[in-house]
C-alpha cells in the first residue's frame, strides 16, 4: 500500500526507539511516509532515523521529548505545525509492578502523564488535523493488561483499556474520513519484555509464545482501515475469548494475579 498517497505525506510514531515502535516507523516509511521519530534517547533515534531514511528513500526528524513530563506535547505540536501530517501511533507507555499504595505518588503521576494525559493530547491534536483535511491515519497499542483486570500492575492495566476504549470510540466517530485502530497487544518481545521475563524453562517458553515487533505490524498493517479493533495475535484473541466467555471478572482477575505473582 502506498501510505504517502492515501494518508500524506509525514507520520509521527510517539516512542519510536525499539521494539513495536520502530517497526511502525519501518512500516510507514516502507509505505513511501516520511517519520518523526519521538522518544527521549535522542542518539538511538538518530541511529533509526538514518537507518530508515536510507533504506527506505524517505526523510526522518527526531525529536526528544520525556512523556512523564507535563507539557512534553507541546514542543511535538510546534516542531510538526509545517509538516503535512497523515499518520500518527502512540506507542509509549510506562508501568511499575506493585501493590497500588506501595507505588510512590510520584510513578504514579508519571504513569498518569505518559499513558493518558499525553496519549491524550496527542490523540487530540493530530486527530483535529486529519480530520480536518479529512485524510489520516491512527494506530494506538494497548494490551492485554487492560482486557482483564491487572492485579499488581493496576494503574497500568486501567490506562491500557482506557486507550482501547477511548480509540474504539474515535474510530467509529471518524469512519469513512481517517483510519483509527485501536491495537491490542500481548507478550511481544522487545528489550524491555525481555527484561522482565523469568530464566529457565519458563523464560522460554514464554519467548516461544512471544510475538515479534515486525509480526505484530504486519498484521495491524494489513488489516488498518479493514477493522477499528484488533487483538493482534490469534493467541491472543483465543485468550480473550476465553477470559470474557469462560470466566467470571473475579476469575480473571485470579489468572493475572497469579501470573506477576
């Protein structure tokens, strides 16, 4: 699909570095679509900028910006004002495992800034933009963390669904003017995943069952402007399935306590 002429000419990907987000980027630009690449590791986002641009013919801007912090939005609008906007992903997120109350304030406001408040603003601004000039793509990830409850990853769990149900609702507001996914993820290994997974045969066995970044957008890829909602992944949606026909709320909420247990 030519992505420039259906959507424009520039695409913004809001936590590029790694993992799912450089491979949105590297979908886009595949797609003939210039990038800007948003993060706060400025040197590894330059890195893929010329990465992307030579080998894809395309153009790249990085810009830095800490999404924790209150006004981050507000430098990205200013530096894309000029540019011919017709894509945007929110792919950052933050999270801290623990008991609700034994989070420190602190996590919990950065948490609240990275995954609503300027998930929120940015998802306004460029939605106002394509919607206007009535072109436009949005693809926002979520996780399966906010399909059920998520015990000891709660706040995050709850901003998962938040983002899903707020994008399911825009993508049906805006049909047939811009194209709004909202896409549901589950374990997909990237740096930060892999982290977090336990050694032995379970650390295995759950890398096996992992996704990689590139699956996961060739799939989304491949079905944005087809589906508003996707669980990306056909384990996944058989979990889903499972979870929401097979099991009570307290059940599941059982499952994933048990899982970060």
């Amino acid at each position: 699909m030519n992505l420039k002429e259906k959507y424009g000419e520039w695409g913004i990907i809001l936590g590029a570095t790694e993992g799912v987000g450089k491979a949105t980027a590297e979908k886009i630009a595949q797609g003939g679509m210039n990038v800007v690449l948003v993060g706060r590791r400025e040197e590894k986002l330059h890195e893929l900028g010329k990465e992307i641009s030579e080998k894809y013919n395309v153009e790249h801007l990085v810009i830095k910006a800490d999404f924790s912090e209150e006004n981050a939005a507000d430098e990205i609008f200013e530096k894309t004002k000029d540019l011919d906007m017709g894509f945007m992903s929110y792919v950052a997120c933050l999270h801290r495992f623990g008991k609700l109350q034994d989070t420190e304030w602190e996590w919990h406001q950065k948490m609240l800034n990275v995954n609503i408040n300027t998930f929120l603003k940015c998802f306004y601004h460029y939605m106002g933009i394509f919607t206007k000039q009535k072109r436009g793509a949005v693809v926002n990830y979520s996780s399966l963390t906010g399909v059920t409850s998520s015990p000891y990853n709660a706040q995050y769990g709850a901003c998962k669904a938040y983002i899903a149900k707020l994008t399911e609702a825009v993508a049906y507001e805006s049909r047939g003017c811009v194209d709004v996914m909202a896409a549901t993820l589950g374990s997909t290994i990237t740096p930060s995943w892999l982290q977090n997974q336990p050694g032995g045969e379970e650390g295995k066995k759950a890398i096996a069952a992992a996704m990689t970044p590139e699956a996961v957008a060739d799939e989304i890829f491949e079905n944005l402007g087809k589906v508003r909602s996707l669980v990306v992944g056909e384990r996944n949606r058989k979990n889903v399935h499972h979870w929401h026909c097979d099991l009570t709320a307290d059940e599941a909420a059982e499952y994933m306590g048990k899982f970060y247990e």
